[in-house]
C-alpha cells in the first residue's frame, strides 16, 4: 500500500513537472514566434503528444511488451534529453534578452531623467511616466510610456526560439552519439593489499549500470561481449542496473553474457533497478546463464595456492526496501580471514571508508554515471564526494564507474561509457 502511495506521488509531480514544461516549450517555440493559427495548433498537438508519451514512459513498459515499444521509447526518451536542453538553451537566450532589456530601461531612464526636467511652481521637478505629488494647478510635463515594438518582439522570440533550437540540436546529436559510441576501455592498476604474489598482473573487467530495456537490447550486449572477451580477463564483475525490465522481455538480450570467456568466471551484485524489477528473478535467470550473484556473500577467487576473496553486497538503497533486503557487508564476511586480500563488488559508491576499514583492499562499484550529461554532471558531484574515477586512501582503493550503458534519455555530454579493466598489483 505505502509503495503504491508513493508511486502515485511521484506520478502525480512529474506528470506536473513535464506537463509545465511542455506548456513553457509551447509558448516559447510556437505561441511567441508567429500569429499563424495552424502553426500554433501544429505546436499545441507536438507538445501535447510528446508530453502525454513521455509521462506514460515511465509505466508503460511494466504493461506492454517491449518489442512494442521499442521504437516509441527511443523517439520518446531522445526527445526527454533534446527538451531539456532547448529548457536550459531558452532560459540562457531569455536571460541575455532581460539583461539586454534592463540596460535598455536603465538607458532610457537616465535620458528622460536629463531630458525631462519642468517647472513646478518655480521649482525644478523630474519629469517621468509615473505619477507626481503636485498641488491643483501645478502643470507637470511627463515622458511619454514606451511604444511596444511588436514586430521587434516576435523577431526577437523568433532569433531566441531558432538559436535554442540549433544549440539544443547540436548538444543532443552530440550527446546521443557518444551514449551509442562503443564503450572506450580505460585501464588502472591498483596495489591491493595482501595480494599473493603469484596473482601479480590479475585482471577484473569492470562493468556497471548497462541498464539493458527498451533501447539497449541484444546487438549492444553481443558488441560489449565481444569487446570484453578481447581483453582476456580473468574475472567479469557487474557491479549492479544491469536491466530496466522484466525477465521474460529482457533475458534473450542480457543472456548474451554467456558468451563471456574468462578464467575464473563472471559475478554480479544488484543495483536499485534491479529492486524494480524483481531482483530475486532477476538473480536467479542470472546464475541460468553461468553469472553467479554475490548477494551479501563472498567467494574463493584462485586455489590453495594463492588466492583472494571476492565479496559481493546487495544495493545499498534497497535497505528501504524491506525486510532482510539490501546491503550487509557484516554477513557477506562471515567466515572470511580478516587478513586476506579482499574486492568488494558494490553497486553504489557509499560506505567505502568503513567497508576499508573492514579489509576491503579495492572496491568497485557505479551508480552516478558520472551524471551522464551535463549539467547533471555538476549535480553528481554536489551529490557524490566520489563521482567517478580511482579514488585512494591510506592503502586502499575505490574505482566508481561512470557507467557502461546509459538511462533514461540516451545522453552522454561531459562523460562517457567505458570498460573498466583493473589489473591487481601484489
């Protein structure tokens, strides 16, 4: 009941939030710049349209097959990205148009205020359009109230509306290339602590937040496959929001993961999207295709000769979730040597500290994409201490990924997607 409330709050104030923001689009785009009827019903019907699909976005997928959708969800989430930018392209254009119009006031006020100085009663007085305390009598000059330059008005709507358009054009084309780009593999080499010399040169595949749905589907999973296995890993590690549906839709694109050859396997932990989908099904279909999931637990990477422990926790968000749900790094440790070398696989960045100073030697986790494009990328760093990026502290390290796929609007300007390799330095 309490999570069927919370979703109709959450519908509710972002189906008011897109809906004023289509409202705003309409009246900037098409109200302000032309008379025309036909182009303004045209604008009404787009903004209508557009607006109502990406609300329904959200929901629609849990009721439709995706195979529906698929096309309709692409068009929809291109255009959730393309409108925020002509959002943010107007609100600049709109801003140097009032700066440009307060000096334009100010230059005017200050030649009526020389120009338009009269008598009153023998005394100087300013003239100006305002309204004057005199007594009856007194004969006061005044500047004459601007003339509204309609034409001058439209042009300017029209300079703004086609110049945010351009500017939004440009940045979306830009953003959405580099969201479909293939994945650039970025290499680090970590010294993790208590590492058997004979595990020197070890290498871990990092991938994180795929978010395999409605857009990424089976051609970008056999791609990925196909570029990981060319790195000859050791270890595969999905560090959670590897799916945005249910397992029925989605589990022909995502067993593409069987295809991964290494030598010591492939392992997952749960992000938050899991949770929305059912994380449980989804661990299960997983172990079905050869990835085993880490939840709360860990596992023996190596043999009697040299090895290193492998933990593995649920997402930290899901603790919210229920019951015996979410992160526990207590029970993932249970019977572990506290003195071996230990990577913990966890989806967000949070707890680092106090999980290295339970022994956890590296961790690798995702979840802020980086803030996949700007300007949420200057949100992810007010948010996160830990963005993106190798991170060090007293011996012990954290590598957060901004992400191998994408969410929501099919992105990517100020980061990118990317492989992670780790390579453990005894």
């Amino acid at each position: 009941m309490g999570s069927m409330v919370q979703f109709v709050i959450f519908a509710v104030l972002t189906g008011g939030l897109i809906a004023g923001v289509h409202i705003y689009l309409y009246r900037r785009l098409f109200a302000d710049t032309s008379e025309n009827r036909m182009w303004r019903r045209v604008g009404m019907g787009a903004m209508s349209v557009l607006g109502t699909l990406l609300v329904l976005s959200f929901s629609v997928t849990r009721f439709v097959p995706m195979d529906f959708t698929f096309l309709v969800a692409t068009l929809v989430w291109m255009w959730m990205g393309t409108s925020l930018y002509l959002l943010f392209a107007l609100w600049l254009f709109g801003g140097v148009r009032g700066v440009a119009r307060l000096f334009a006031r100010m230059k005017a006020a200050s030649v009526s205020t020389v120009q338009g100085t009269v008598r009153v009663d023998g005394a100087e007085a300013l003239g100006t359009a305002a309204v004057l305390a005199v007594s009856p009598g007194d004969v006061v000059a005044t500047a004459p109230a601007p003339e509204v330059n309609v034409e001058r008005r439209r042009f300017l709507a029209r300079v703004s509306a086609g110049g945010a358009a351009l500017a939004a054009g440009g940045l979306s084309g830009y953003g959405m290339w580099n969201a479909f780009h293939p994945p650039v593999v970025n290499e680090v080499a970590v010294r993790l602590p208590g590492l058997p010399r004979e595990l020197d040169g070890y290498t871990i595949v990092h991938l994180s937040d795929i978010h395999v749905g409605p857009i990424i589907q089976r051609r970008f999973m056999d791609e990925l496959v196909a570029r990981c296995n060319a790195l000859h890993p050791d270890l595969v590690a999905i560090t959670g929001d590897l799916v945005d549906g249910n397992v029925p839709t989605l589990g022909p694109s995502v067993a593409a993961l069987r295809e991964l050859r290494t030598r010591d396997g492939t392992y997952f932990v749960t992000g938050n999207h899991e949770y929305y989908w059912n994380a449980t099904k989804w661990a299960d279909a997983l172990e079905g295709m050869g990835v085993q999931a880490l939840r709360n637990r860990h596992v023996r990477i190596g043999d009697s000769a040299a090895s290193f422990d492998l933990v593995g926790v649920d997402d930290w968000m899901a603790r919210n979730m229920g019951p015996g749900l979410g992160y526990d790094l207590e029970a993932a440790v249970v019977g572990r040597q506290p003195d071996r070398a230990a990577v913990l696989l966890a989806h967000q960045p949070a707890n680092w500290r106090v999980a290295a100073h339970a022994g956890m030697g590296l961790q690798l986790s995702g979840h802020t994409h980086g803030g996949q494009f700007f300007p949420f990328t200057l949100v992810v760093s007010a948010m996160w201490e830990h963005k993106a990026g190798h991170y060090e502290e007293n011996g012990k390290h954290l590598y957060v990924s901004q992400g191998t796929g994408f969410w929501g609007p099919p992105l990517r300007v100020g980061t990118g997607p990317e492989i992670v390799k780790v390579t453990l330095l005894a």
